[in-house]
C-alpha cells in the first residue's frame, strides 16, 4: 500500500532562528519584571527594587509625572507673612510622611481657594491686632521620580539627588473680599 506523501518544511535561516530566540528571551526578561513589581506591591518595600520605581513612569505615560504642594501665605497688615495653607486647623494628613492635606490630593486644586478662604476667616478671628489682608496662593512641583529617598536615588543614579522645585504663584486676592470680612454688619446696633 501506498503511503501518503509526507509534507517536508525546510528548515528556517538561521537569522529567523535568532530572531525567535531573542523575542522568547524578550518576553522573558518582562514576565520577570513584571513579576518583580508585583512582588513589590506585595511586600510594599521599594528599597529591594529602586530600578521599578523609574521604569514605572516610562512604561504608564499617562500617570502624572509631577509632585505638587500647595502653600497658601498671607501678609498682614503690618506687613509681615504668615502661612496660611497648610495650617494646623486642617484635621486630614495623609501620604507616606503624612504632610499631605485634601487639597495636595487634588491634582485640580479645585477646593485650594475655598480652603484657605476658610483658613483666612477663622485666623481673623485669632489674630485681631495684626489681621492677614493679602492671600498669595502658590504651588510647587517637582519631578516624582525625586520622591525616592536620597540614600536610595544616589545608589542607583551614582549622583547625589537634585533639588529641582519650581514655584508658581496660582492666585493672589485680598482677605477683605466678599465673604472674608470679619467686620461687624452695619446697624444702629438695636
């Protein structure tokens, strides 16, 4: 009996050999990794992996690459300055050094003014010699991948951490706007 003819490949180059053996090596290397982070968000300890903290940003493009904290200083009328924002009035202090407020949580810092419009009347209420008239509302950011601890970020750059702030001042108004005056309502007093 005849047997049906076997279909024979050749076998590929040698070049289309290597070429899978590098992509099998490739995807790998980023099963490996990617089981590193989440061995990571496990333990929740970045020290064992400083490496993964930078290469999270490259790999997530849309996750905001800047740190923000919002400082809020009043000047008074004698024309000293006082911060305003944060204030020990603010009861929620959350983060890993727990400096962060409910504004700083905000990425739109839409409650910032109307927080530190509250701060502005209740500190009119205790400072009545010197009372606060000008608010200036700042925020300063910098790069998140500085929020890696200095120890950490020198043993693996090889260069000490740099300071790289930058300030800009998101508004200025008056503390004796509407809705700010501490001033007793106009009347006879009867």
């Amino acid at each position: 009996m005849d047997q049906p003819a076997r279909l024979s490949f050749p076998r590929p180059p040698v070049i289309l050999r290597m070429v899978r053996a590098a992509a099998s090596i490739g995807v790998v290397i980023y099963l490996g990794a990617l089981g590193g982070f989440l061995l990571q968000s496990v333990l929740g300890d970045a020290a064992p992996f400083p490496l993964s903290y930078f290469f999270t940003w490259d790999m997530f493009p849309s996750h905001n690459t800047r740190s923000l904290r919002r400082v809020a200083v009043g000047r008074t009328a004698a024309g000293k300055f006082v911060r305003l924002h944060p204030s020990a009035v603010q009861q929620y202090r959350g983060g890993v050094r727990g400096d962060l407020t409910h504004v700083d949580l905000d990425a739109r810092g839409l409650a910032y003014r109307d927080s530190v419009e509250q701060i502005v009347r209740l500190a009119a209420a205790m400072r009545l010699a010197d009372p606060v008239t000008h608010v200036y509302l700042f925020e300063k950011s910098w790069p998140s991948k500085y929020n890696y601890p200095g120890d950490l970020y020198e043993a693996w750059a090889g260069v000490p951490k740099p300071d790289r702030v930058a300030w800009r001042v998101v508004d200025e108004f008056d503390a004796a706007g509407p809705g700010l005056q501490n001033d007793p309502p106009a009347g006879d007093g009867s």
